[in-house]
C-alpha cells in the first residue's frame, strides 16, 4: 500500500492540474445553468406582473374616448389612400359652432387622420341616433390670409370655398360653401379671423345667383392670429393654422329614423358610406391638384385602431374583444423578430423547474376585464403564453450571451491544453526518466541519460537544461578520469621500462645479497615500485619544488627564441631590448613552461606564420609584475573551452594518440609554484597567452 501511495504521489502535481481545471470548467456549466434557472424563475414572475400590467394599459386606453372611438368601430379601414369612410363617435353629437368643444372632442377621440402641412381631418357620426342624420366633419389646415365671399360674387370663385362630396347607397351629395368672415362682437377680443362656411348645393353651371343655401349644412372656421411656424414671427403673409366644423345633412340617413324607431343604428353599410372633402383658394376653374387641404391627398398618417394594440403584445400572446354574444375581434402579438435560439438553450431552459403558487398555470395566464361603452360593454381577454414567451424570451437571451461563456470556456480549455502541452507533458517526460535512476545502476546506464531535449527558457526547461549540463560535467569528468588511469598505466610502463630496467642490471653486477650496494639497490627499486605504483603523474607534479631566483627575463626570452629550433619549433620572434627585466622565477621550470606553450603554438599556427614572444609594457602590467605574451597565428579556441584547456587530461580536437594533455597543465602547475598566473585569450588574428611574474629586485 505504501508503494502504490509512493507512486502514485508521483502523478500528484499532473493530478492536481487536471482535477483543477476539470472543476473549473463544471463550476463554469454549473453557474450558467444556475443563472438559467433563477432566471427563468424571476422572469416567469415578471411576466405575470408584465401581462397584467399590458392587460391595464390595454383597458386603460380603450376607457379612453380614443379607446371608445376604436371599440365602436372595430372593422375601421384605414390607409386606403383617396377614401375617408365616417367612424361612429363615442359622443352623441359633436358642438360643431363651439371650437373649443369640438376641437376637444375630436382630439380626445383621436379620430383625425393626420396630413402633411398641418392637416386633419375627422369624420364621423354620433352614437346618438336622435340627434339627427348627419356627418360631422372637423379639421385643421395650413394657408396664408383668407378670402371671403363677397355680395354679388354668383360664381363664388372669389374666396376660399370648401367643396364636400358624400357618396352613399348609389346616391352622391356634392356642396360648394364659401367662406364668409363674420365681423366680432363689440367688445369681444378676438384672436384672428373667425367665419362660416355658408354650404350651396354644387351646381354644373357654377351660377349660384339667387340660389339659397342648405339650411341644415352648417359650417365654421376659426384662423390663428399666429404664424404655424414660429421663426416666421407675425408675417402677414405668412402660413396660419385654422380649424374648420362642418355638419352635413344626410337625407338618406334622416329617412332612416323617421321610416321606423326600430331602425339600426349606425347604419349598417357605415363603412361603406364615403367622404370626399377639399379646400380651393379664389380663383376661376381650380383643379383639384391646386387644393389647399385634400382629404384624398397621399402621405396621410390614420389614428389609433384595435389593430395598433397589438404592439403592446408580445409574441404568443393573443387579445379577444368581444361585444356580448356578437362578433369577435382577435389581435395576436406582434411577430418575434426573427432572432437565431439555440435548440439546445431552449430544450435545456424547458427542463429547468419555476416555483410557482399554489393554483398558477405555469403554461399560459388568462386575464379578463370589462368596459363600457355607449352601445354595450366589450369583454377583454388577454391570453398570454407563459411558457412558450418565458422560455423563448429567456433562450434569445441566453443564446446572445452564450458565446461569452462559450468564449471563457475555451480560454479554460487552451489555458489547460497549453499547461498540458508545455508544462504537464514535459513533466511527465522529466518524471519518467528520474524514476529510472537507480542507486544500482551501472556507470554507463547512468551516463547514457540525455535531457537536453526537454531544456528551454522557462522554469523546467533551465532546470532539464542545467541537469543536463550537470550530466555533461559528470560524463566528462569520467571520460578524463578513464585517460588518466590509462595514462597512469603508461606512465607505469615508462618508468618501469627506463628506470627499473638499469635497476635490474645493477642487482645483476651485485648479485650478492650480502653486498651493500645490492642491499642499496633493492631499496631504490622498492621505493620506485611503492612510488609509481601509487602515485599519478599529476601528483607528482603538484609536489614537486622549484627554486625561486632572479632572473634576467630579457635575455632569457631571446636566449629561448634563438634555441627554440632545438626543440622543434622554427620561426620564433623576439626583439630583444637590451635592458634588463629582473623577475622571480625558477629557470628551468618557466623553460619548461614556455617550451610548452610554444610547442602548442606551433601545433595550432597558420603554415609559414611566426610564433612572437613579447614583454607587454608597464602600462597594460599589474604594479609589482611582469607580462610575457605568447602570440600564435590561426583559428581561436571555442569560448567553453578556454577555462578547460589547463585542466590535466583535457586534448581538445586536435587529441590523438600520444596527446595527453600535460603540456598545458604542466604549465599552469610550474607558474602557480613561481607565484604567477596564465591565462589565454582569443584576438583577432590568432591566439595570446599571457604569463605573469613576480618582478624582481
């Protein structure tokens, strides 16, 4: 159990990555369900107290004349350019000679159908059959001063006249009125111009002399004294609103009443019963096209009707009107805009629970209410489709904002494939092969291991990088160790063959044991044997003496320079200066050390190139030493190497057989014991190495 513990600690870090991000990602899933649902929660509550309160607002309005004036005429046709049908008023009648009143009324039933330029224009009759036959017609229009009909003017071409046509069951009823402006009251304040319209059965002819006016066609104008546009101040030529109320006799409709009290009311074919309605300024044969005001004029905006509840609707969503036991007017909500929901957001939405009250419908609320109007109260329904508006409402919702979780999921999932890939992956690498260092295994097993692949410039790779580096130091240390036991070994040879052999021959001459030179001779060798037999070269190097004296360093290097040919090493430059450069040194050994390094030049020079020795001056000297400068022609030594080529055993390349890299060593020894230093350095054109002694006194 405590070896499965062990290994499986080993997976702990990878373990604690996965577990981590794994749970991140379903606490992510976990609160986008739980917003989901306390959402759906709290927007299942808020639809009910949004349909309720589209449900008062719907009443509201319809309470209102403008509401009334749209229950009353339920199958209103509007936007039929050129045609204006009359609405059955929520009043009994309209005070057409009053302009406040009746501008009142038609603005608080909201029957004007509005037209560019100022203009209006309602139509209607009133709910009150008794009152009497007749089409009430009131609006505004824009225009400059009025002209009014004058006496004797038989054409009433003269002034501004309104010309009325009322087209109803085959029959048509045409006027021409004039306007007239009435003088004002003595000592009443009169804000513009004030007048009739006096109404003249339209004649082919346009000859009205002794023609007299249609006693019930009652018509008023009312003109601001103010300019409709503001900027213009009081221009007297400027445009002014006016308001006009006219009453029109409709005979057909008057015999209705008077052939039978029973008679329906309105009349049934209102809405087929057609208003054509114009304003011509003065002048003789006006066309249409010149009318001021045109009741048939294209860009005419109509007023409220049932229909325009519907905006108020929401998809799925519906609103019945309905009169008693007569027809019924459905509404449906206004169409869903087409938004993208995700099937998935959708059936997940379905599934989530809503709390609800005891005896809720959580698929659909049914609200009712009543209101009365001057022909009978109109029930209201509004049906609403709670489930389906909720869950729809809420999935186009979630759908627009799903890509913003789906958004920090996949930076979740990148952030936990990069750790996977650049971390956890090379850890598990790194991982593998630890585990396969055993405190048994064998040096070349252990020396086989290579990390460098897994070395880089983060944390674990400057870490794989320095194990492998540390693997190199190890695998070279062991390679030099193995040289230097081989080179023990030949040493061994060298000296059992050149000493021990004259060592031999002279036991052989004293034979006899008895002779002290023989006991002398026996005593060399077993020194020999227990000396080279235990020893390392190295060693011996190391606990060797010199002697320190004063030394003509001058003569001593052209002394070098010139001999430098017994030793195997042509070309060798030194200008001597002739003065003398006492230093502290032992003669043969600072010999033995330029020997060496003059003899590694030569190995490394370009062909044909010399090998110059120098006394650097004192300027580039450390106080109290010396310089000497070493200088070769040819290719550089690589920058790792260059604390390495000192060390004992260490060739190079350029190692074969026969090179054991003493030469260097043995250098770096000698000038160690004389006090001094050594070190090399890469130039431009080749390589310098830098010897430094003590001076002397």
């Amino acid at each position: 159990m405590t070896r499965f513990l062990r290994w499986l600690a080993s997976f702990r870090l990878r373990i604690l990555f996965r577990t981590a991000f794994l749970a991140l990602i379903l606490a992510v899933m976990a609160l986008a369900v739980a917003v989901l649902q306390g959402e759906k929660q709290r927007a299942w509550g808020n639809y009910q107290s949004t349909l309720a309160k589209t449900k008062e607002q719907i009443v509201a309005r319809l309470r209102h004349p403008s509401g009334q004036l749209a229950l009353l005429n339920p199958n209103r046709r509007v936007g039929e350019s050129g045609v204006v049908h009359p609405v059955l008023l929520p009043f009994s009648a309209i005070d057409f000679d009053d302009r406040n009143k009746a501008w009142n009324a038609v603005e608080m039933a909201d029957c004007l159908i509005r037209y560019p330029n100022f203009g209006s224009l309602c139509v209607g009759i009133g709910n009150n059959p008794w009152i009497g036959g007749f089409i009430y017609a009131a609006g505004t229009f824009a225009s400059g001063p009025l002209a009014a009909h004058e006496i004797g003017d038989r054409y009433l071409d003269g002034a501004h006249r309104m010309r009325v046509a009322v087209r109803l069951r085959g029959v048509e009823y045409r006027w021409i009125a004039p306007f007239e402006a009435l003088p004002s009251k003595r000592g009443t304040l009169v804000d513009g111009v004030n007048g009739r319209f006096t109404g003249y059965v339209e004649r082919e002819g346009r000859d009205y002399d002794k023609r007299m006016p249609e006693k019930e066609f009652r018509g008023w104008l009312w003109q601001e004294a103010r300019c409709a546009d503001a900027q213009q101040g009081n221009s007297p030529d400027c445009q002014r609103r006016s308001f006009f109320s006219l009453r029109l006799p409709i005979p057909e409709l008057i015999v209705d009443m008077l052939r039978t009290r029973q008679a329906a009311w309105p009349p049934a074919d209102l809405e087929r019963i057609e208003v054509d309605l114009f304003l011509l300024p003065p002048g003789e044969d006006k066309s249409r096209p010149d009318a001021l005001f045109d009741s048939a004029a294209p860009g005419s905006t109509p007023p409220f009707a049932l229909t325009d509840l519907g905006q108020l609707l929401q998809e799925g969503e519906s609103l019945r009107i309905q009169r008693g036991g007569g027809e019924e007017v459905l509404i449906r909500g206004r169409e869903g805009a087409g938004e993208r929901i995700s099937p998935l957001l959708t059936r997940l939405i379905r599934k989530l629970p809503v709390m609800a009250a005891a005896g809720d419908d959580l698929a659909s609320v049914e609200l009712d209410d009543v209101v009365s109007t001057p022909l009978g109260d109109y029930r209201i329904r509004l049906h609403g489709d709670a489930e389906r508006v909720v869950n729809e409402t809420l999935a186009a919702t979630a759908t627009r904002l799903a890509w913003f979780v789906g958004a920090v999921m996949a930076v979740i999932v990148l952030a936990w494939l990069a750790i996977e890939i650049g971390m956890i992956r090379r850890i598990a690498r790194f991982t593998q092969r630890a585990r396969q260092f055993l405190p048994s295994q064998a040096e070349a097993e252990f020396l086989a291991f290579d990390f460098s692949d897994l070395a880089g410039s983060d944390e674990l790779g400057i870490l794989a990088g320095r194990l492998d580096w540390l693997l190199a130091r190890v695998r070279e240390d062991a390679s030099r160790e193995r040289i230097r036991v081989a080179q023990e070994k030949e040493q061994w040879h060298a000296v059992g063959h050149e000493i021990m052999s004259p060592l031999q021959s002279l036991l052989a001459l004293h034979g006899n044991p008895q002779d002290p030179d023989y006991r002398y001779l026996a005593r060399m060798q077993q020194a020999i044997r227990v000396l080279y037999g235990s020893a390392s070269p190295s060693e011996a190097l190391q606990s060797s003496a010199v002697a320190l004296a004063t030394l003509d360093l001058d003569r001593f290097l052209a002394n070098i320079a010139d001999n430098a040919s017994h030793i195997g090493v042509d070309h060798v430059i030194y200008a001597a200066s002739g003065v003398p450069v006492p230093v502290r040194a032992d003669e043969y050994a600072l010999e033995d050390v330029i020997g060496h390094l003059l003899k590694n030049a030569d190995r490394h020079r370009a062909p044909g190139s010399p090998i110059t020795l120098a006394i650097a001056p004192d300027g580039e000297t450390e106080p109290g030493s010396v310089t000497i400068k070493v200088h070769n022609t040819g290719p550089g030594i690589p920058s790792e190497w260059l604390d390495k080529i000192f060390a004992y055993g260490f060739s190079g390349t350029t190692g074969g057989e026969g090179r054991r890299g003493q030469g260097l060593f043995v250098a770096k020894t000698y000038m160690a014991k004389m006090g001094g230093t050594i070190r090399a350095e890469n130039e431009a054109d080749g390589v310098g190495f830098y010897l430094s002694l003590q001076r002397g006194r």
